[in-house]
C-alpha cells in the first residue's frame, strides 16, 4: 500500500504540496489537468509541466484521477470512436510520462451526489451528506446549482459547470441507455484502450457509482460485489481494474466491504479510503476515519487490503470540515491528513501482527 493524498493542482485545490509533503507517511499525490473537458487530448507538455511540479516539490504523482469519460462514450452515439481516439491518445501521453493508474467513472451525466456539502454535526465540524429523500426532490437541472452554492467557490470533482450547462439535453441523450446497454458500452470502451494501457502498464480503475444505486432514474451499473466481478471478467486484462471506494460501495449497507475486497484480490488499482454513518434508508453522513466515528469497521477494511496483498495507491477519502478550514467541500488537509495518520497506523499495526505471528 503506498499513502497518497488526491491533489487537485495550484490553480485550484486549497491545499499546497509543501502541505501534503509533511503528512508523515504520504509520498505521493493522486492528480489531474483539472481545467480539461471530458474527450480533450491531453498534452504531453501539459502532463510533463504537472509531474515535474509535482517532482520538484519532493512527492511523486502515483496516479491520475480522473480522466473523464465523454458522454458520447458512454450513450454509445456513432461518435463515440473519435473520443475513444483521443482517449487512447491521452492514454499514450500519460503513459510516456511514467502514470501507471488512471481513475474514472462510468456515471451517466451525474458523478458522486450529496443533497448536503456543509451537514453540521455535533462536533462543529461538517460533512456531505445524502439524503435519497431530498435528492430525488430536487429537479435534476436544479442539481447543479444546489450544490454549488454550498463549494465554498470551488470547483467540484465530477461536476464540470460546462458539463453542468447542458443537463437537459444530457437526460436527452441517456433516455434509451438502460443498465445492459450502459455496461456494453463500457465494455466496448475497455476493449479499445486495453492494449494501450498493456503497452504501459496502465491499470484503469473504476470508481463505483457513489451512492451505490440509481439516481434521477438513470442507470448505474458499479454498485456491488456482482457488477464488480462481472465487470473484470467481461474484459479480462491485468489492465482492466477497480477503485475500491469504501465510501461510494459502504453507501449500501448491503455491502460487505471487507469481502468485496477479498473477491477482488488482484483487480484492485487504487483505494478510497473513508468511514460513512447510515443515518437511515437511503440516508448517509460522511465521518471522521475512525472505525467509532461512523458505521463501517476501518480495522477489517485495511485488513482485508492487507491480506489480499495491495501494493497499490490508497488515499484518505473526503474529510469532515474542520478546525475553520475552508476548502474544496470534503477535500480539506486536515481531516484528510488525520485520516492518512489513522489508515497508516492501522497498517503498520497489521503489518506488524502479521509479522511477529
Ligand atoms: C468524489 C470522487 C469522484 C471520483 C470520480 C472518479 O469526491 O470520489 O469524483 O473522483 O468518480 O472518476
């Protein structure tokens, strides 16, 4: 497992790479070109300014999340292999640059969604929150703007205003995309930029659809153990991987973290670590990491990281809102940088067990 924090670039994030370099245990960012469209090639220039800004300050950029997926992509419209094209050729850049884990996800018009960006708690501290109640009240085109209002001015992760724009025609768009259709689309993308990714070593990690179910009636097809196993199976590539997000996958009470990571042994690329309290059906708070602060047992989720031998990237998820910080909602320092102290603690705890029997 190798400590990393998402960083979102200068231009952008709140938080600084100096920052990040003296969380003890952290030596390497999880980034992107964060002003690019979903289908836009990524300059090799651009991606060599951001690992060397990156290098210069002594961390290493241990993979990209995300590039983003073009919605001709995954409706499967007929101009769909142009931008599987320009993904194959953002692929290759990333690829010359030494990037051996790209993040994406396979949500239709919508990535992760909160009814809350700022929920108070007890504490004084806030979260995200969700609340399928609230969600499904508000009109998808209205979806946007709710939360926005609740970034702190910042742009957030999956919700490009440009993309944001155009949710009408976007539903449009999706009207005749079901769960199969979704998925044979998906499919046929992985099966066009598997080989490139082979050249490179580069593992594709799916994110899961957070929260793991349907959302606005537009289908979601990565929400539990069965679509997971499907999924790697349906294209089978050392290549072809998962984003282990125990937040988005815990969303479901029904689903056993620990042992969907045990099923998954091998296909795991990255892992998004964090703690969610079930409030309710369909009703979430996000939480401290700490096992006691919220419903998912963090011991037996790194133990299971442990024990299916991940050497992969990992990195704290969304952190609470605290000590008057304002940021990137969820994407904090300090939160996050406790969150990375706890995880490595855990693992070093483990390690250690395992160690001396
Ligand atoms: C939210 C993130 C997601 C994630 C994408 C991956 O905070 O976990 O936006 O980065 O779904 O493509």
């Amino acid at each position: 497992m190798d400590m990393t924090l998402r960083w979102f670039g200068k231009q952008y994030d709140s938080v600084t790479l100096e920052q990040i370099r003296q969380i003890p245990g952290v030596s390497g960012v999880i980034t992107t070109l964060y002003g690019t469209q979903p289908g836009e090639v990524w300059s090799p220039e651009d991606i060599r300014a951001l690992v060397e800004e990156v290098e210069a300050s002594g961390l290493a950029v241990k993979g990209i999340e995300s590039v983003n997926i073009h919605d001709a992509i995954k409706v499967g419209t007929p101009d769909r292999d142009g931008y599987i094209a320009n993904y194959i050729q953002t692929l290759e850049n990333l690829g010359q640059q030494g990037i051996k884990m790209v993040c994406y996800n396979f949500m239709p018009v919508f990535d992760w969604t909160r009814s809350d960006l700022a929920k108070p708690r007890e504490d004084g501290s806030t979260v995200l929150s969700y609340d399928n109640a609230l969600v499904e009240a508000i009109d998808p085109e209205k979806m946007f703007e709710a939360l926005d209002e609740k970034s702190n001015g910042y742009v957030l992760p999956g919700w490009e205003p440009e993309r944001m724009a155009r949710v009408k025609e976007l539903f449009e768009l999706y009207k005749d995309v079901d769960e199969e259709k979704l998925f044979e689309n998906l499919v046929y993308f992985l099966e066009k930029i598997m080989p490139t990714c082979e050249k490179y070593g580069i593992t594709m990690a799916i994110h899961p659809d957070d929260p793991a179910w349907p959302v606005f009636g537009l289908p979601r097809i990565v929400t539990s153990q069965t679509n997971l196993l499907r999924l790697v199976n349906a294209v089978p590539s050392s290549c072809n991987g998962v984003t282990l997000c125990t937040g988005s996958l815990g969303s479901s009470p029904a689903n056993d973290i620990p042992a969907i990571i045990r099923s998954l042994k091998g296909h795991i690329g990255f892992a998004h670590v964090r703690n969610i309290k079930y409030i309710g059906d369909g009703k979430f708070d996000e939480a401290a990491h700490l096992s006691a602060d919220g419903s998912l047992d963090m011991y037996a989720i790194m133990k299971a990281f442990y024990d299916v031998g991940f050497e992969g990237p990992m990195r704290p998820d969304h952190g609470r809102a605290i000590w008057g910080e304002v940021s990137i909602p969820g994407y904090g320092l300090y939160d996050r940088a406790l969150g990375a102290c706890y995880l490595n603690g855990l693992w070093e705890a483990i390690d250690k067990a395992s160690k001396n029997g």
